[in-house]
C-alpha cells in the first residue's frame, strides 16, 4: 500500500514539475523592439501567459568612473551621487534642482506571491526601504556638478512628483497631495504640509506624478492601476489608471482622462501647450506586447484598460468584457515598445543638447524585468514636426544608453525622472543613485530654459 503511495505521489511530483516548467518558460520576443515603437508599431497575436516572463536585471550599481554611454555630440557627467534611490526630479526657478528619494510604501502580503515580489524588486534594485524625503541639489558655480546639497523635506510618504506655482510647491505622497509655502532660495522647508486631496494608495503602482496647467490653475496628478487587468475588481481600481484634475483652490478633483494602466511622466508641448503623458502598459500576453506609449491627453480621453489596449485590441483576460466600450478607445500616438517602464518625460525648450535635438519629447525608460531580451535601460528622444507631433515615420534617437552589461545580464543604472537643467538634461538614476548631466560635447551653453512645470 504505501508503495502504490509513493508512486502516486512521484507521479503527481513529475506531473507538477512538468507542468511548472511549461508554464514557467520565457516567452522569446519574435519581432525587435523597434517593430513596437512609433506611430504604427507591429501589434502582432498576444501569447498569453499564466507566469510571465522573468528577466531582471541584476542591480549592481556603478564603478568608480563608469558612466551611462551618451549619444555622438554629447558628453555625461554626474550632477550628484551618493542619494538614496533618486526617483524624481524637478527644477526651481532659481536653478536649485529638487530629487525625490523614494520608494514604494512597504507591501502587504506574504506567501509565495509575495515572497517572489520581494526577491524580483531586491534583484531589481527596488527592495530599498523608502528614504521619504525631497533633497534639495544646488550647483552655485553652474559648473555641471552640485557642491551643496541640504534635506528639504522629510517626513513624507513615498513622494514623488513636484510643482511649484506662485509660492506654493505641491508634493504628490503616494496617498494625498500636499501643499508647501516655498520661498525664492530657500534650502529647507520646515512647515507643516496642508493636504489638497487624499489620493488613492496601496496596491500595485505606488508613484503618484503632478504637473500644473500652463495657468497654474489646475494641477494635474497620475495614478496608477492597483493591479495588472483589474484582476480584484473594478472596486479596487476606483479613481485608478487616469490622470485628475485638481482645483488645488476648491481642495476638489474629477477624473481628467481614464483607462491608462500606469501612466507616469506629463508635460506641456511648449510649441503648442498641448498634454502629453507616456503610459506603462499591462503584463503577461508575451514579449512583444503591448506597447508602453506616449500620446496626447484631453478632457474625457479614454484609453481602454483594462479591456482594450491600442486603440480597441480586446485583452480576452479581463473579466467581465465590455465590449460598448470599444469604440470609445483612444489610439495612443506614439508607441514605445514593449515593457520598457517608460516614466520619464520632457519637452525641449531650448537647444541645450544642440539643433538635432532641439525639438520633440525626451523619455526615460527604467527598463524591463519581463521580457526576453530586455528591453528600455535608456534614455530617448523623439523628434516633433511643426505639427506638434511626432516627425511621420520616425523611430526614437537614443540619448544616454550603457545602462546594461553586455550580456544584460546586470544593471549598472536605471535611468527615471528627466528634466531639463541649467546646462544640459539631468536624469535620475535609482540603481546607479546618481543624478547624470547630459550636455552638448562642444561645451557651447544655451540659454538655461524655464522649468518644466
């Protein structure tokens, strides 16, 4: 008897381990990531998967004198180092340059689900405890390196984006957008937050990004679904995967634009003052979908999560179906390629890397952990016609790459946060804990732009 036990159990062992490595293989990109980038990506059969793919990077960091590989005609140097996860970032009028030293909030759970999470975000660099302050860098001598660096606030909860309008400076928390006064030079702020709106928190996609209308009148706040397709519901997702509207003045928000799984970085087209945001799309149909993407945001925009992807391809996972709602799916503009984690976003407002890129959208990509081979880990460029749109037919111009070893098998850095800075752009880097300075090679110094709002 207890052999016919054994054997029985062997079987089902056998049986398991089988299936376990069927469901567990890597799914192999067919097409390249540039097929899934532009106007009219390669949007080929989605391979759905049970486990998706996993292939992170190791996060190992810098050595001394190693830098990120910039684009011919440019040169890198680091503006900082030495921060603590730096995920954001934003410069003041008077030049000083704030970072967001953060991370997501601690996560619920534990189990195997939760057990693997864990591993995969400390493989990835992003198992840090959250530093939950705002650090203020300030390079006096305009030399390209910040010599003075000071703790300008604390206390916060997993922040992330920042504004400034008039002599108030927003911080988005990861659950509530607050408010600071700020004066003209200050180093650091001491006073007490006053809360605009709650936001809504936990789950997946904690970093909650802010920008002011070209008004100040409105501010504008991303948050991220709390799940992969709404897998626990649509009640879990509620005022998720849209950008709001904020009236910071009546403390009062509405949704702005909806069915946007993750979006993240927002700026205003200088040339146009038309939105932009770029969007992280859903996990699990295959290496080669869907499409991060950038695209134009107005009033009332719907981009079809969790049932459409790309203008109203169905997603058959999500249930249950809503098929009246695919005619109402706004084709994004611009696609990214797929898994890349884009987050970062900046119009050009001044020639400071040279004509070549004097006109179009910069974009960071943090990389993937879900798709084989890798994609993301760089720094690009778009190029925009007079239009206002992305140059018809153009594939994105790499800025600042070199974040991954050869075999991509490790991750010295992964490029999030970008901004336009005194002298060239400045990208933050939570791997390499360092704040890079991308600057035309021939040393010529542009006029420094106004922020970014």
């Amino acid at each position: 008897m207890r052999k016919h036990i054994l054997i029985v159990l062997a079987l089902i062992v056998i049986v398991a381990a089988g299936f376990w490595f069927w469901i567990s293989r890597p799914d192999n990109a067919r097409v390249p990531v540039a097929a899934v980038m532009g106007a009219r990506p390669d949007i080929g059969a989605p391979r759905d998967q049970w486990v998706p793919t996993v292939k992170v990077a190791e996060a190992v960091g810098w050595k001394d004198g190693q830098t990120p590989a910039a684009a011919p005609g440019l040169a890198v140097n680091a503006f900082a180092t030495g921060l603590d996860h730096p995920r954001w970032l934003y410069r003041l009028p008077n030049g000083d340059v704030l970072v967001a030293e953060t991370n997501s909030p601690p996560r619920a759970g534990g189990g195997i689900a939760g057990t693997v999470m864990k591993y995969l975000m400390g493989k990835a660099g992003a198992g840090v405890p959250s530093a939950n302050r705002i650090t203020l860098l300030r390079d006096a001598d305009h030399d390209g390196v910040a010599e003075a660096r000071s703790v300008f606030l604390a206390g916060l909860n997993s922040p992330f984006g920042m504004t400034l309008v008039g002599d108030s400076l927003y911080v988005a928390d990861t659950d509530a957008l607050l408010r600071f006064p700020y004066k003209s030079g200050q180093a650091v702020i001491t006073a007490r937050p006053e809360k605009i709106v709650d936001l809504p928190g936990g789950g997946n996609h904690w970093a909650r990004n802010v920008v002011a209308a070209p008004d100040g009148k409105r501010l504008y706040v991303t948050v991220g679904s709390s799940s992969n397709i709404a897998e626990n519901g649509l009640d879990a997702e509620r005022n998720r995967a849209n950008i709001l509207e904020v009236d910071p003045q009546a403390k009062t928000y509405r949704i702005y634009a909806a069915g946007m799984r993750n979006p993240n970085g927002m700026d205003f087209d200088p040339a146009t003052g038309q939105m932009w945001a770029v969007v992280n799309e859903r996990d699990m149909m295959g290496s080669d979908l869907p499409p991060d993407y950038l695209t134009t945001v107005t009033l009332g925009d719907f981009f079809g999560w969790p049932w459409f992807y790309w203008g109203g391809y169905p997603d058959t996972r999500v249930e249950p179906q809503n098929p009246a709602m695919q005619e109402y799916s706004k084709r994004p503009d611009y696609a990214l390629g797929p898994h890349t984690a884009s987050l970062g976003l900046v119009f050009a407002r001044s020639p400071l890397l040279g004509d070549r890129f004097a006109r179009g959208a910069f974009v960071s990509q943090h990389g993937s952990w879900n798709r084989k081979p890798k994609s993301g880990y760089k720094l690009i460029f778009i190029p925009f016609d007079d239009r206002g749109f992305p140059v018809k037919g153009a594939k994105p111009i790499d800025v600042l790459a070199g974040f991954l070893s050869k075999d991509e098998e490790q991750a010295y850095g992964r490029p999030v946060g970008v901004i336009e800075g005194d002298s060239g752009l400045l990208v933050a880097d939570d791997v390499g804990n360092t704040i890079w300075r991308v600057r035309n090679a021939d040393g010529a110094a542009p006029q420094s732009p106004a922020p970014a709002r």
